[in-house]
C-alpha cells in the first residue's frame, strides 16, 4: 500500500484471497500478526496468517506484502510454506484482539471492541495498528446495542504490555528502541537462559541484526538453542555474508541441514560465499548490493538507494550491469557513486555517468589489498567481479573492520560523546 493509501479495517480481510503478483492465488487470509508495544504505542504489525490449499497455516510478512485491500491480498510471490507458530511476544488480531473489554482513557468507561484498523505507515514498509473501532456498553451475546465510535489505539487501554510486567516480552519491548550493536551489547551480559528467552521473544528480522553483531560463540549459542525451522529462517533473514559467517563456525553436518531448510535462493547466496577463503574479498563480500541495467534513470537509481533496510555503506553506490541484475550478473560496466547521481538531471542514463576507469577486485583478492583499495581510492564499498566480468558482490567497509578489529572487540564497551555507551542515539 503507498504513502497516504486508506487504512483497512482487518475484519474485511478475513478470509479474503491471496494472490502472488501473476494472479495465481496463493491461499486465504486467516488472522493477522501484531506485536504489542510499551505504553499506548500503535502495535507493530508483523504479518498475515494464510491458510493454503494444504489447510496448512503459514506466516507471510508483511515486508513480502505489496497491496492490502478489502477484497484481496497480493505479495512478492516469495512464500514460506513452513507451518506457522505463535511466538511469546506475538497477538493475533482477529483471535486474541476483537471483543476484549478495554478502557477508554479520556472518561475511564469500559468499551468493547469490534474491529481495529491498519495503515502503512509513509514511505516506510512498516505498518501499524492505528484505529479501534469500540461500542460502549455491557458486552453479552444479547447486548448488541450502543453507541459505537473509533479511536486511536493511544485513547484506549487494555492491549498494551504493562511496563512494569515481567518476562521475556517487557523486556524485548523495553529493548526495542535499541539499536541492534546496543542490543547485542546487552544480550551478551545476559545469563545463556536469559539470552535465549530474549532471543526466542524477538521476531526473525530483529534477531538477524541483533545476531551479526554479537561474537562468535553467543551467535553459536543462540543459533543452536532455536528449532531448526527458525534458525533457518533467521539465516535467511540475515545477511548473506553474516549468515556464512556464522555457518562457517557450526559442524559441517549442522551447516549443511540449515543450508537445506533455507529457500533455494538465500541458500545459494550463501553457499557462494562459503566457497571462498574466510579473509579474501570473496568471503568478505555481500552478494547483494544495489544492481541496475544499463538503461536505468538516475531517478531510478536514486529510489532504490532511499530503500530504508540497505546500510549506509551499500547506498553510496550502484552498480552498472547487463542482464540479470541480480548477482552474479551480467557484464559488469562500472559504479556510479551516490553523490554523482544528485548532481546529474532524473532522466539521465546511468550508463552515460559510469565510472568505468576504477578496476574492480577479484574474488581472491586479500584483506590487505582490499583493504588499501578502500583507503587509496576513499571508498566505502568496492564491487568484486569474477574473470568472466560478471559482477559477484560489493565488499564494504564495516566488513573489513569487523576482520581488522581484536576478535573480542564486540566485547568491549564502546563509549561515545560524553561517556554514553554507543554515543547519541
């Protein structure tokens, strides 16, 4: 749903269709995913429960959600097909939230809820639970009458956690403004019991970036404390040159039934990566930056560095190459860096702006040649292309510090500006 698109009330979505974005329906929508949040802030929602033709219920994110609407559902066409299951911090919308009893905070009257609504929040994937459609009066099969009115999810009570609850879930909730190197920080001075109760709380895509930047042997830990199915999918999560990493230090029989349960494509991403040495551009690379054809706009390149999941690091240049656009790719015809692409007019090609004088690093290149490349030519990401031109990823510069830096340097408290511990956040 785009920026400033209506809000969709979830009664209207179940059992509404699913379709993959050839028209080919996927299943139907069963319930809704949310998670509850400290105080009186909107719940986050995570994703959609779908039943498919098996009767089988799975879990689709909302990050694979392209259009919700009243009468149907459309996604990427990416699908989990693994079994769906409830996690501690996760409510379901259409089970566990319609016709509660809660409050209303203004005049402290006792209001039953019918339905709640959804919106995508502006030019962000994220979406929240905004609206509560409420009736006043006692609830009972035979009092359907009163007054209804909808309000913000923040001028009622009775869904949010208690911040003075305990537990896993008040905990991963008081944690999530966090950033993940801060939360990392604070999971690794947890007890193993205590850490493994956080992780499990968490949802996969904050658990993948809370795990590459913890050290090795918790990694390790909390990876071999979850079932088999959500490792996988954290992994998948992750990525691809953190997960290879983290695959690189289990038992080869263990690494090799994570890499079976994983998608066929995030599993071969990651493989690649395994493929090389551990301190060469090759295993320090990621398989994913930002690729465009030789026939993309500055406009178009400048859209997809907005994307708000990629690191600083990968949005400060693309990469210029013949078809197919994802790695390994065609021919590979060079970079245009970020601030090149702000000076030149929208409909400008960047096949007629791209550097093509800068060599790129081949797979086998070293740390220390990577890492002088880096430094000689100012750069904070360089693409690695294989001997037949076809670019394979983009090594960057947080990925060689993380080789060059004390291997517990993740252990060591990192003070900022005026003594706080990672500086302002």
């Amino acid at each position: 749903m785009a920026a400033g698109a209506p809000r969709v009330f979830v009664s209207h979505l179940s059992g509404v269709a699913v379709f993959d974005p050839n028209g080919d329906q996927v299943g139907r929508v069963r319930d809704l995913v949310a998670m509850l949040r400290v105080g009186r802030r909107p719940p986050r929602l995570l994703g959609i429960v779908v039943e498919v033709v098996s009767r089988r219920l799975i879990f689709l994110p909302m990050t694979r959600v392209t259009g919700v609407e009243s009468g149907q559902v459309i996604t990427t066409g990416v699908v989990n097909l693994r079994r769906f299951e409830q996690r501690p911090t996760e409510r379901l919308v259409l089970g566990e939230l319609l016709d509660r009893r809660v409050t209303l905070v203004e005049s402290g009257e006792q209001v039953t809820v019918l339905d709640v609504a959804i919106q995508q929040l502006p030019a962000r994937r994220d979406w929240e639970i905004d609206k509560v459609f409420v009736r006043r009066g006692k609830s009972g099969a035979l009092r359907r009458k009163g007054e209804t009115l909808t309000v913000e999810w923040s001028a009622v009570t009775g869904f949010s956690l208690e911040e003075h609850g305990q537990g896993a879930e008040n905990l991963v909730a008081t944690f999530e403004q966090l950033r993940p190197a801060d939360l990392a920080n604070v999971m690794h001075h947890l007890s193993p019991k205590r850490r493994a109760e956080v992780a499990a709380a968490l949802d996969d895509d904050r658990l993948a970036d809370v795990l590459e930047e913890l050290p090795d042997d918790d990694q390790v830990e909390i990876l071999g404390k979850l079932k088999d199915e959500r490792a996988a999918d954290v992994l998948e999560a992750m990525d691809p040159d953190d997960a290879a990493d983290l695959l690189s230090e289990l038992p080869e029989e263990d690494k090799e039934r994570l890499l079976t349960l994983m998608q066929p494509d995030d599993a071969a991403d990651v493989r690649r990566l395994l493929s090389y040495e551990e301190r060469t551009a090759g295993g320090l690379m990621t398989t994913e930056p930002i690729v465009l054809r030789p026939d993309a706009t500055v406009a178009d390149a400048l859209a997809r560095v907005r994307q708000q999941d990629l690191s600083p690091a990968l949005a400060a240049q693309v990469y210029v190459c013949r078809p197919p656009d994802e790695t390994p790719t065609g021919k590979y015809l060079g970079m245009v860096h970020f601030q090149r692409l702000l000076r030149e007019p929208p409909f400008t090609l960047v096949s007629s702006v791209v550097d093509s004088d800068l060599k790129p690093l081949p797979p086998d290149a070293s740390l220390p040649s990577v890492t002088s490349f880096l430094a000689a030519y100012n750069m904070v990401a360089a693409p690695v292309v294989d001997d037949s031109g076809s670019l394979l990823g983009a090594v960057t510069v947080d990925d060689v510090l993380d080789h060059l830096l004390p291997d517990d340097w993740r252990e060591t408290e990192f003070h900022g500006p005026e003594g706080v511990p990672g500086g302002r956040h």
